[in-house]
C-alpha cells in the first residue's frame, strides 16, 4: 500500500494492519497516524520524520478482508 492508500483506508474506517495483526495504523485526534502494537500499545509514527518515507515496506501495509 502506499502512504496515501494507508491514510485513505484510516481516514475512510478501514482497519490497516503492518506486517501482522498485532501492528495496527492508528489516526490520533492531532491527525497524526502511528503504527501502534496492540499488545503493549507501543507506537511509532507510520513515516520518517521527513512525512514521507514510510516505517516499513509498502508491501507490508494491509486491509483485512
């Protein structure tokens, strides 16, 4: 997925996923999406620092079906 799919599916109430299901992309209420584990609610953000690059691979990013 792209970043601008990633947002998309969030913003639209689609659950995206990271790698597996124990990393979810979540939007906070200041409009910032992060990466958060489900399991300890560690998160960081979905891209570097530059806005862009995103914090993993976008073939990692998916939609449960």
């Amino acid at each position: 997925m792209t970043l601008d799919g990633i947002k998309a599916a969030v913003d639209a109430g689609k659950i995206v996923y990271w790698k597996n299901e124990g990393y979810r992309v979540v939007k906070d209420n200041l409009g910032q999406y992060h990466i958060v584990f489900q399991h300890n609610a560690n998160a960081t953000g979905l891209t570097w620092t530059d806005g862009i690059t995103l914090n993993g691979e976008p073939e990692e990013f998916f939609i449960k079906p």
